[in-house]
C-alpha cells in the first residue's frame, strides 16, 4: 500500500492550518503517508526483480538459445555426464568445475558451474548428445541474476541489505495503517464514486489493490526476513545458542553451487548434522596413496537415483581429494523432498544422507517460507498468485504517488501530507503493539526512534519545517 487520500479531507485553502489533529484515522493516514517515501522504492524493486526472478526459466532461454537449448533427435542417447565434463576441462584447463546440473528436458543442455584462473563464476553448457561446448556466460550479468542480486541487497553490500530491511520492515506499517484507511474511509470513497468526484476512481484502485496486496506484504515480508543481515542474523544467533538454526551450514562437502541460475538447490540446505557437531564429516576415503579414483560424475549420479533422488539432479564435484560428490535431488515445488546424498570420490558408495527429516524444527519451517515467498511451494496456483501479487505491489505504488501528485497543494509551501499525531498516551494498546514491534524488528526500531525524535525536536519546533512537512503543533 502506499499514500492514499482522505475522501472527507476538505481541499486545501490559505486558512486551513488549523485542521484536526486528532483520531486514529489522520494520525494513521499521516504515517502511511510519509511511511511510502521509504517503502514504495524498496517494493517497487522487490516486485520488479521478483517478478523477473519468478520468470527467469521462460526468460534465459528466450536470451540464451544458443547456449540453454539443443537439438534432439529421437532416439538419440545423451553422453556419459564424465565424459561431457572432460570436455569442459579440455575447453579450459585452467578452470576448476565447481558443479554439474542435469538437463531438464530433452531439448536442454547440460550446465557445468566453474571458477576461473581469474577466480571468477561462469556457467559452461555443453550439448549433451554431442558432448560440443556451446559456450559460457556469466550467471551474474544475466537479466535473472542482476534480479537476484537486486533483490538480495540492492547491489550494495550491507548498506544495500539494511535499506531493504527497513523498507519491508515500514511495509508492515503501511500494510497495518492501509487497512485502517480502507474499513474507516470505504463509506466516504463509495459517496465521492456515486458523485463522480475528481480522481475518486482512482482512490478506490488504490484502495482495493491494496486490500490483496496487504496481505501478501505481510506474509511475503515475514518469509523474507530470515534472509536479512540485521534480523536475520540476530535470530540466527539466538537459535545457535539453543541448539537450533533457521539454516545450516555443510563444512565437510561442498554443496552449494554458485551459479545464480542453479534453481534445483534447496536455499535452507546450509545445515548438517556433522556442522552441529553430531555426526562426523563425510570424506573419501582412498586404501592407500596411490589408488586411482574409482568413482566419477556418472558413479556420483546412479548412487543418487539408487538413493531415490529426484531428477535433475546437482552434484557438487570434491573440492580436494579428500572431498565426496555431494549429489543434491530435484526438490523445487516440494521442499519436504530435500535431499542430499554424499557420495565416497574412491569406493562410489554413500557415506552420509542429509534432508528435510533432519532439519531442525525452525529450518523446516523457513524451508516452507521460503518456497512459498518464491511462488513454488504450491505449484501453478501459488506462481500465478505470487506473479499477481507483483504487478499489484507495481500498481499500488504508482497509484499511491499518483493520488498525491494531483491533490498536492500548489504554491502552499508544504508537501500536502494529512495532519495528525498517534496517541500513544490515550491509546496505551497502540503504544505496546509500537514498541512490540520495534522491539521484534531492531532496524524498524531504531528507524522509529529517530523519526519520533527529529518530529518531536526538530520538525515542530522549526516553523519552516513544520509549515513543510504539516506537522501538527
């Protein structure tokens, strides 16, 4: 939700500084008001590169035909996935394959995940029937991955991931304050329609787009926030210290590909039992110093279908001759399937299964958040949902912003934003839930520390700004 206007707000005149104040319904529209200056350029990112990330399996191979489609013949076999990964290291020697993703259809190439001399990410595909290289191409740079790495922080760093963090977390406050407006002003809304008012149309666009998307804000701002790097981590911190995780790590076998495109992973597949201390770390294990490797790539992924893994399948390939093939099914629209299958480099047999069933009780439940806020957990119905969220979230903000632009006062000097003050000292309820929340969400509290310090000392007291900003005195 973002600025709405108030249908019972007389038009703005040169006598009118002395409007109410008072009620929740303008002290509630106020901060929805200035709250959509933080949260309507955040959202407006989320949703645009949400939308694209949702997309990026229709959208890189219409970009990258060349590289992600081949041609098949029927009848035609694919080649021993060794023997395509030979191809990659002959094509660059100096590059060490990181990962390998099985196609998957028919008419897909195979993708092989390597880091160069140079120390930098490329995805290598290669034509599975004619083990021919296709080429290579930065997953970062592609339209999908500038999405994920837009949404992830803004491209910024911390800096990037605390603004985004401070906008989901004022969403919850548009979200909250939006439907005050929309149950206390839908009467006044429905006269201005019946009275074909100036912009009354467009009110109740705003209005009722915002109804669907308040509450997908909260759920999808709440299934986010364990990616966070402020709250995130502090609940991740406290969950270590009483024995749990939100996620995990797996530091005995590599099993997190980098590829930005690699979707078959599971996101909360970063906790192991050996990674809590439970369970030893699974290694290779050679009879003796001079033994040739006995297991490869297609070893790595015929134990993986025996173990019941879902095609297609990714495997991590060792990271040291100590290391196992870390063989990770397909478990993309079912997150109760991740599973990951650690498989001896030497002897070609299992030496630790790690999946769903073994997460903690909180990682499971982030597991679940997770695929639901990436519109997969529900199959086709929770994608188109989660894509019409999107574009709502984009016609919310542009209405928002639209409706303040052609009722702005001109030539008053002040930026036209409702008058009133929440009343905390009437309303000790709304001051618990305030500061349960500031509390809950450390990067909205200190946020609103801040605003309530520079209106209480600065604004009110410096008439030009007050006069500006429609402070109530």
């Amino acid at each position: 939700m973002s600025v709405v206007d108030d249908p019972a707000r007389p038009k703005p005149h040169p006598g009118n500084a002395r409007r109410p104040t008072s009620g929740l319904f303008r002290a509630f529209w106020r901060w929805h008001f200035y709250a959509s200056a933080v949260v309507v350029p955040v959202l407006l990112v989320l949703a645009v590169t949400g939308l694209v990330y949702l997309f990026r399996f229709q959208i890189e191979p219409l970009l990258h035909p060349d590289l992600m489609r081949v041609e098949h013949a029927q009848g035609q076999l694919t080649q021993p996935w060794q023997t395509q990964l030979e191809a990659v290291q002959e094509a660059d020697p100096g590059a060490t394959v990181v990962s390998f993703t099985e196609p998957a259809g028919v008419d897909d190439s195979s993708r092989f995940t390597v880091e160069t001399a140079q120390g930098l990410t490329r995805d290598v595909f290669v034509d599975p029937y004619t083990v021919r290289v296709l080429g290579s191409l930065d997953p970062d740079s592609t339209i999908s991955g500038t999405a994920v790495r837009l949404h992830a922080d803004l491209m910024a760093g911390r800096l990037g991931d605390t603004l985004l963090e401070l906008g989901a977390c004022w969403a919850i406050v548009m979200a909250v304050t939006g439907y005050v407006l929309f149950f206390r002003g839908r009467r006044a809304r429905r006269r201005q329609r019946l009275a074909g008012a100036p912009n009354a149309r467009l009110r109740s666009l705003h209005a009722r787009t915002g109804v669907f998307v308040g509450v997908g804000l909260l759920l999808l701002v709440v299934s986010g926030l364990p990616w966070t790097g402020v709250w995130g981590e502090q609940v991740q911190r406290l969950a270590t210290d009483r024995g749990t995780s939100m996620w995990a790590e797996d530091p005995g076998a590599l099993s997190d590909p980098t590829s930005t495109l690699d979707e078959s992973l599971p996101h909360s597949h970063h906790a192991v039992p050996w990674g809590q201390g439970k369970s030893p770390v699974p290694q290779s294990n050679p009879q003796d110093d001079d033994e040739v490797s006995a297991a490869d790539l297609d070893t790595a992924v015929e134990v993986g279908s025996r173990s019941g893994l879902a095609h297609p399948m990714t495997v991590a390939l060792p990271s040291d001759e100590r290391g196992v093939y870390s063989v990770i099914g397909y478990a993309f629209d079912d997150p109760t399937a991740e599973r990951t299958v650690h498989v001896d480099r030497f002897g070609g047999q299992a030496v630790s299964t790690y999946g769903y069933d073994d997460y903690p009780a909180l990682a499971k439940v982030v597991s679940q958040g997770i695929a639901l806020h990436e519109g997969r957990r529900f199959g086709t119905v929770n994608f188109w949902v989660t894509a019409l969220f999107c574009v709502a979230v984009v016609v919310s903000c542009v209405t928002g912003p639209l409706m303040w632009w052609r009722r702005r006062p001109r030539g008053a000097g002040s930026v036209g934003a409702p008058r009133g003050r929440m009343p905390f000292a009437a309303s000790p309820l709304l001051a618990v839930l305030v500061v349960g929340l500031a509390v809950l969400l450390p990067v909205f509290g200190a946020s609103l520390v801040l605003v309530l310090l520079l209106d209480r000392f600065v604004v009110r007291r410096v008439p030009g700004l007050a006069r500006r900003l429609d402070a109530a005195r």
